[in-house]
C-alpha cells in the first residue's frame, strides 16, 4: 500500500508538470486497488473453479464442451478484436475525443495473450468441432478442392499467427502510450501512428480468416463473402459498449472527473447508431444475396438456422440487435445520459451473445435450442480470467493518456 502511495504521489507530481503543457489538471489518475477488495483472487477463484467444472463435464460430454468452449471463446475474442479496431482508427485518423478513452480500450486489447492461453483446449477438441480434420483423404470433392488451405499443419500456423499479430500490435501500441506518459515526447504519438498503418492489412487479413477458419470451418462446404464484415460489425458494436461500461463504472468510483463528459458519451452513444445499423446493413446483404443466388453451399447456414426454435432466436436476433437499439438510440438527448446509455449497452451486449450463440451452437443442436450448463459455465470460466487481468491492467499504468499532446483538446471536445 505505502508504494502504492508514493507511486501515486510521484505521478501526481508529473501531472502538475505536464498540466502546464496540456492546461488540463487531471487527478486521481492512478486506479486504487481498494475499490475492488480482493476482487481479483476471488475473480481468479471463480474462474479455476469454472474451468475445473468444465473439464469434469467435457470428461462426459466432450463435444457439448468444444462447442460451448467455442462459444464463450468468440464472444470475449470479438471483443478483445473490436478494442483493437478502436485504437487503430485512433491512431489512423488521429482521432482527438477518444484520446480520454483509449487507454480502457488499450486494456482491453492487451487480454489477448490471455485469450491465446484459453484457445489451447480448442486444440484438444478440434476434431469435435471441424469435421474436416477427421474425413480421410480424397473422400469429399469439395474438401479436396480446399486442400490446400484446410489442412492441418496451414490451420494451426494461421492460428498462431492470429494470435501473435494480435498480441504484438496491442502490446506495442500500449506500450508507446505509456511511454508517452512519462516523457511527453510527441514522437510516440508518431512512431504509434506508424505502427497503425503497418497494423492495419494484418489486422483485416487475421480478423477475416480468423473468423473464416472458427467459425465458417464449422461447416466447411458453408461460403459467404462477407461473413468477415460481419463478425467484423458485431465486434466493433460489442467493444464499445464494454468500453462504456468501464469508463462508466470507473467515473461512478470518482474517476475521470472532468476528463470525461456528456460530449463524450454523445459521441460513443452516435458510434453504437451508427454500428447498429452497420451490423443490420451487412447481416440483411449476406442473407438477401445468399437468398436471391440461392446456391446449395451457400444456403446451408440460414437453412439450418431457419428451421424449428432457432429461427424463433433468429427473429428475436433481428428485433433485439438493431430494431430495438437502434429505436433507444435515436434520438439525441438520451444518448447524454450515462444511465440510459449503460442500459442500451447491456442490452447490445446480451444480443451479441446471443448472435455468436446462434453462429456456434446450430451445428451441435441442428434440431433445436438445447441450453446447457456448459455454456453458462465457459463464459464465466473465460470473463472472470479476463476480468483479473483487465483489474490488474487497470491499476498499473495512469487511466488515461497523461501527456498526449492532443489530450486538452479531447477534454474540450464539442459535438
């Protein structure tokens, strides 16, 4: 705790400093570990005890496990995915009023190394989930012609090569910011600029086959030409409405006084529009020119998903992912209002749960809607690990960008 003090104490000193230069006095810039208690071991805890009950379940039902286990993976994968976007349009475009907010976004994006470690039992059950890897030989036509990238040896490569890209871009760009936080030096706003653009085509090429090789490699003969657009808008959406949960909650314990404002929440309240009706946009032309080809390889999916209870899912998908958000978000007034926003967020939230749910879960249960534990237990197993990490990340660097040099103009930001 004394260190905890005199680090404080020490940062403050260097923001009376650099507050000269950015005419801005920000304080309690450092997160204080004693508004979570031991909130960490217990979130640890909780999340050992999950994954040890889901181990014990996938002994007796191994295939409900990989396909749960997916599940909960893509959720918090789009989300980590989505905070990366955010930061690199920051840095693409030099964007000023999201330079308060970055560095949540900065901590959200650096759980990917955490994600890569629960990607493991993907390993060990993947043959559960992409029949591909378990046909001989020659004994599909259409594998053979997706030989050359569906084969084994490709698909892991690919897969570490995700994860490394994404690691290595939100570690770098994290780490160029906090630099920045205790020298003002403008040029790691330059060289973070620099690593944005060679991040940009990794990033679109992992994102799209990423989400080709998890979730359109569940059925292998499936093809879209947008599906990487479209898990694409859903992470995008999904990430801001976590960032403005954080920020929110942080803002409630004190933080962020006079740093983050309504303008601030307009413009995150004008992007979740703006990305609802992107997600509706892409979703209706995936389904409208798969519908009007009508292609057998190409129809599979909305087949399986129209039939029974999961086309009831997918109608309640339809009205609670864009139809009723996008109705709340209309107007501009509300969108001031943190409360109100938080409420549109979760909801956004359990929809995009709901969306992968429906990408993952049909190839198991082609009948049906058949809940299990397994998927209730994954996702606390997997969100309560990040969110240790994410606590532990918050408090060891400054809650936002103390030395940006474009930080007073983010605070006065006008919409």
């Amino acid at each position: 705790m004394d260190q905890q003090v005199n680090r404080n104490s020490t940062t403050l000193l260097d923001v009376k400093a650099s507050s000269t230069e950015n005419q801005t006095s920000p304080v309690n810039c450092f997160f204080d570990y004693k508004h979570v208690g031991g909130a960490i071991f217990r979130l640890v805890a909780i999340s050992i005890l999950s994954c040890l009950g889901c181990i014990a379940l996938a002994i007796y039902n191994p295939r409900q496990f990989a396909f749960s286990w997916l599940f909960a993976f893509v959720f918090f994968l789009t989300i980590c995915i989505g905070s990366l976007f955010w930061i690199l349009v920051h840095h693409g475009i030099d964007v000023e009023w999201s330079v308060v907010v970055r560095r949540q976004m900065e901590n959200i994006a650096s759980l990917f190394p955490t994600l890569a470690f629960f990607f493991i039992p993907l390993i060990f059950v993947a043959p559960l989930l992409w029949n591909w890897m378990t046909l001989p030989h020659g004994s599909n036509h259409v594998l053979v012609e997706k030989s050359v990238y569906l084969n084994l040896p490709f698909f892991w490569m690919r897969a570490a090569f995700y994860f490394l890209f994404f690691s290595i871009a939100s570690f770098l760009l994290r780490k160029l910011s906090v630099a920045q936080d205790l020298t003002g030096n403008t040029k790691y706003t330059v060289i973070a600029r620099k690593v944005t653009f060679a991040s940009l085509p990794f990033f679109g090429v992992c994102l799209t086959f990423a989400a080709v090789d998890w979730l359109m490699g569940l059925d292998f003969k499936w093809v879209s030409t947008m599906w990487g657009v479209y898990i694409f808008a859903g992470s995008a959406l999904s990430s801001l409405c976590v960032l403005l949960l954080i920020i929110t909650a942080l803002r409630s314990l004190g933080y962020f006084k006079g740093i983050i404002t309504e303008r601030h929440y307009a413009l995150i309240g004008q992007l979740m529009t703006a990305f609802t009706v992107f997600w509706a946009y892409i979703g209706f032309d995936q389904y409208m020119l798969i519908w009007y080809a009508n292609i057998p390889e190409e129809t599979t999916y909305f087949l399986r998903r129209n039939t029974e209870s999961w086309c009831i899912m997918n109608i309640i998908l339809v009205l609670g992912h864009f139809v009723v958000p996008f109705l709340l978000l209309l107007f501009r007034n509300p969108k001031k209002r943190p409360a109100y926003l938080c409420g549109v967020a979760c909801w956004i939230l359990l929809m995009h749960l709901l969306d992968i749910y429906i990408i993952v879960l049909p190839m198991m249960h082609p009948k049906g809607f058949c809940p299990s534990f397994l998927d209730l237990l994954s996702l606390i197993a997997i969100g309560t690990a990040l969110a240790a990490v994410f606590l532990k990340h918050l408090g060891d660097v400054p809650l936002w960008p103390l030395r940006d040099p474009r930080l007073k103009d983010s605070i006065h930001i006008s919409v």
